[in-house]
C-alpha cells in the first residue's frame, strides 16, 4: 500500500511549475473567477482549471461556486499553515518574466468588475431592445448624445465613406476623415460638399502614419479599423503624437475570436483583440487613464463582441 502524500509535500510538488506560481500569487490577495484568471494571464481555461485543481488537492486553495462561475483563493491552511509556502511562491512568480503584464492585467480586470456604471448600461440596453415605445430609437438617442458634445477637433481613422464623420461634424468643430481608400476619400469629400458640411475634411493616408501634424486634433477616434492594420502598436503611437495635451483616444474594434473566413470576407488583417493586449498598447503609446471594456455581443453566430478602449494623452 501506498502511503499518502504529507500536505508539506503535496504543496511543495504544486509549486514545482511556474505557471502555478503565477496563479498563487494572483490568488493571494483577490479571489478570482476560471474567467478573471483567463483575461489575466491569457492562458486557455482548459490549462488554467487543470493547474488549479492541483493546487486545490494541495490544500493551497479553495473554491466556491456563484451561479455558473467557479471562485478561487488562498485556503486558511495556505494563510496560516503554509505561510511560508505562499511567500517563496510570492517571490518565485515576481521572478518570471509574465509578472509585469500579470500585475497590469489584474489592475484592469478588478477594475472591470467594480464597474458597476456598465453593467447598469448593460440592463438598460437589455430592456430597450425588449419593450417597444414610440418615437424610442437608438438614432433619436444618438442624436441626444450628439448634443452633448464640445466644439472640439476630431479626426476619424479608417473612416471609411464617412458615416461617422458626418455626424460628428454636425457639432464638432472639425472634422478630419482619414482613409487609405482613394475612391472613398473621394465619395466622402464629394457626399460633404453636397450635403453643405464645411467643417469636414478627408485625407488619404492609414493608419500607421495618418496624415495628421502633431497636436492637431483633441479626439482621434478608431472605430473597427485597427484590425485593419498590419502594425496596430505604431498606430496607437502615431495616434498619440497627432493628439494634443489632454487629448483623448477611443477605440471600438472586434473583441478576440475565432472566426477565420473574417480574413477573405472583410479583409481582416487581425481577428480581433484582447482587452488586454489594447489595454498595453495603449499604455505602451503614452496614454494614461486606460480603460478597456465589452459594450456589446451580437445574438447570431459567431457572436462578435465589441471592446470600447479609451485613453487620455497626458496634459
């Protein structure tokens, strides 16, 4: 017969693989869901629910089940106990070089789930599409919201024809329409012109050197065009010098999935990003005050999500 494991060696075996290390030390301080653990260190579930079920038959874990998800945290023994464990797993997981970017993606995530502001925009967005109201649209609402805005200069990349850029313009100060398509820079500026809009302008160029000076605009604006681009990271730098002090970044693109005919179909060079790939990009760039989240999901396969990421330029 053989004789069980002690606890000591049981822990001691656990913490022999860097990636459990990486997941102990996330564990110390903050309960985490299979999900949170994910968006931290990008690893699949399948990996990540393996290593944690041998740190809980160590002892150096515990879990609860809320609704459908699966919470994980340090297990009083692990606080008290194996103490010393937990502090050498501590050190050894700062030594790795994913210690950085963890630190940083937990920062987003905890942040993420204290947004309790979305979740109520979620629920009202739920009830909007349910119940019918007359004269209730998202076109009325967008028009609201339009209202609302300051008289500053916005450019608009991989603008396409320029659907976006016009309704900003109807309240911006100015508008500068940037695309790497001469036929829709063309459409776009002539469409302007007959529509009386004066304050609007289209410029050819991408997105990787916009055709924009430095400082000249306070709001660059990139919506689903950043898949587009072969070198998003020299993009969001750009994006940074062409921005005044103060100024500020928004990003609506694809969240990371798996769809692969997106490539042939719409000419995606990326399927998509991660909130935190955006959310080191940005920081990467210069910009402060990063905030990344999921705004929306479509009900039909493949279920695209889209990321809204949001960055100030430093005053």
């Amino acid at each position: 017969m053989v004789p069980e494991m002690s606890p000591t060696l049981k822990a001691l075996r656990a913490l022999s693989d860097p990636t459990r290390l990486r997941l102990l030390a996330l564990l110390e301080t903050d309960e985490l869901s299979v999900h949170e653990l994910q968006e931290v260190t990008r690893l699949g579930q399948s990996r990540i629910s393996t290593h944690l079920r041998l740190l809980e038959d160590s002892g150096l874990l515990r879990r609860r089940r809320e609704g459908k998800r699966t919470f994980y945290q340090l297990s009083p023994w692990a606080r008290k106990e194996a103490a010393d464990y937990v502090a050498l797993a501590r050190q050894g997981a700062a030594e790795l070089p994913e210690s950085a970017s963890d630190r940083s993606n937990l920062r987003r995530v905890l942040e993420l789930r204290n947004e309790q502001a979305q979740v109520y925009f979620n629920q009202v967005a739920g009830r909007f599409d349910r119940s019918y109201g007359p004269g209730r649209s998202w076109q009325a609402f967008g028009q609201l919201l339009l209202r609302m805005l300051p008289p500053v200069v916005v450019a608009d990349l991989g603008s396409g024809e320029g659907l976006i850029s016009e309704l900003l313009a109807r309240r911006c100060q100015r508008v500068i329409a940037v695309d790497n398509s001469e036929k829709m820079v063309a459409y776009g500026a002539r469409k302007a012109r007959r529509n009386g809009i004066e304050n609007l302008e289209f410029r050819l160029g991408d997105l990787h050197q916009p055709p924009l000076a430095p400082g000249e605009v306070d709001v660059i604006i990139l919506s689903q065009a950043l898949h587009h681009a072969e070198r998003p990271q020299q993009a969001l730098r750009n994006a940074f010098h062409a921005l005044r002090p103060g100024g500020q970044i928004l990003i609506l693109d694809l969240r990371a999935h798996e769809f692969a005919p997106a490539r042939d179909l719409y000419g995606d060079h990326w399927l998509g990003f991660s909130e935190g790939d955006l959310h080191a990009w940005l920081n990467a760039a210069g910009f402060s005050q990063v905030e990344t989240s999921v705004v929306s999901r479509e009900e039909t396969e493949p279920h695209f999500e889209t990321l809204l990421a949001a960055g100030l330029k430093p005053g």
